[in-house]
C-alpha cells in the first residue's frame, strides 16, 4: 500500500519509569507533559512504578522522554527510563491516567514530606476551605509512606481509603491542571479525618478546637500524648521544670536529654 504522506509519521512509544515514582505526583505529571507536547496514550502505576505509552510526533516523543528525566516532580527520583518502539494506532485520542495494574511489586514509596509553601498559605487563609484543617496536602507534601499499605500507591492502598472525597476535593483530584490532581491523600475538614482530644483514660473531650484546649493543657503543667502519622509525640511545657521532672519520671529517663520544639529561632 502506498504510503500516505498528507499525515505526519505517528510514533508511539512504550515507556518505563523505575525509581521513586509512586505518591510524588508523577502520574499528573506526565499527563501534563503529555497534553504540552500533543501525545495520546496513558499512564498508570504498577508494580514496578510507572508505565506508560505515548503516541505523537517522534520530536516530541523524544522531548517526552527528556523530560520526564529532567523535570520530575521535586519528591521524585528517577532510576531508569526504558522505552521500545510499539505499534502506533491512529484511532487513539487523547492521554488518560489509568487505573493502577497490580501485580509482583518491586517499587518503592515517597518519604512522607513536610507541608509546602502552598499548603501553608492555604492553612492560614481564613477565606479557604482548609483554613486550619490540620491534615492538608497535596501531591507536593504530606504523608506517604506512613499511609500506605500496599503497592502500587492508589488511595484505596492507604490508610485513608476509608474516607470517600467530598465533591469539592473529588473536583481537585479530578482536575489535571490542579495541583491535587491525583494526591491520593486528599482532604479538608468536610471529608477527611478529624482532629480529636481524648482523657488518658480514652473519654473523648467535648471541645470545638482541640488544639486550643491542648495548648491550655500544656500550659497548666499536663503532658500529652500527640498520635502523628509515624507514631506519639510524648509533649509538656519545656519551661515547667515540674511537668519536665514528671515526664522524665514516667518515661524512666533520668538525664539523657529531650528533643524541644519551637516555634522559630
Ligand atoms: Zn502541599
Ligand atoms: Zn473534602
């Protein structure tokens, strides 16, 4: 058959990205670079971290491929990138995020990640909707490793798979432009978990802001225990040489000195 010349040669590509590429935004990522350069195809989680296929002009194929290596989300770290030839379909349409493929798993999970800079502008903006709600993030921050049960990294491999998104995150998780875009722990105060002060004996404290009433506690000489992702925090006022001694009493910790927080320096 003759070959037609009125359309532009379409290479597709099969391509494998090892590395720290689950939970790190990678999955966006690509389908952003993939809608900039005009590629159809997909991209998914599995196993082995991310696979995908990219179907264009062989220019930008390439420029995909560059990258992909050279671009990667900040929490990302790319191993290896292999990538074959495979057969192009001109039917196909558009780039999709597929679901994740399970399978032998040879991957490997993000750190969890302090909150970023965006994150905390939100925190403290009285007119968001995660004005103060303490388990903000996004696919630049948050909790990984801790969360996650199983690979590939989905939501429904994590601790918060037991809490469905709101309309409001489903539209952010939904939203590739959105810097939520695929954040698996996404959440706000409507439809993540819940702050909660508990007695030592395990009673729940009728208080509106556990925080504050945590704060009073500290203050007044009490000791408490903080639940964090990766375990308790064991906290009292530094400057209260007799909730210090206490503490050191119940932890059976004579000298050996604690870690202080504070705010700034
Ligand atoms: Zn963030
Ligand atoms: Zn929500």
């Amino acid at each position: 058959m003759a070959q037609d010349f009125s359309q532009p040669r379409l290479e597709r590509r099969h391509i494998r990205v090892r590395g720290v590429v689950q939970g790190v935004g990678f999955r966006p990522f690509v389908y952003r670079l993939a809608q900039t350069l005009d590629l159809s195809g997909w991209v998914r989680n599995d196993g082995d971290g991310v696979e995908l296929e990219g179907q264009g002009l062989p220019g930008n194929l390439s420029a995909l491929i560059a990258r992909i290596r050279s671009e990667a989300p900040s929490l990302a770290r790319v191993d290896s990138i292999h990538t074959r030839l495979c057969d192009a379909d001109p039917a196909d349409q558009g780039f999709t995020i597929r679901t994740s493929e399970s399978g032998a798993v040879s991957t490997t999970i993000g750190h969890d990640s302090a909150v970023c800079a965006d994150c905390l502008a939100e925190l403290f903006e009285p007119a968001d909707r995660r004005w103060r709600y303490p388990f903000i993030n996004c696919t630049h921050c948050g909790p990984r490793y801790t969360i996650t049960c199983a690979l590939p990294y989905d939501r429904s491999n994590t601790s918060m798979a037991t809490f469905a998104q709101c309309p409001a995150c489903q539209r952010e998780y939904d939203a590739p432009e959105h810097r939520r875009f695929h954040a698996e722990p996404n959440a706000c105060a409507d439809c993540g978990p819940q702050l909660s002060l508990l007695e030592a004996a395990g009673v729940r404290v009728a208080t509106r802001d556990p925080i504050a009433d945590t704060l009073l506690r500290l203050l007044t000489g009490e000791i408490v225990a903080i639940k964090g992702l990766g375990g308790f925090h064991l906290v009292c006022d530094a400057r209260n040489p007799e909730a210090v001694e206490r503490l050191r009493a119940r932890k059976g910790r004579g000298g050996k000195p604690f870690a202080v927080m504070v705010a700034n320096l």
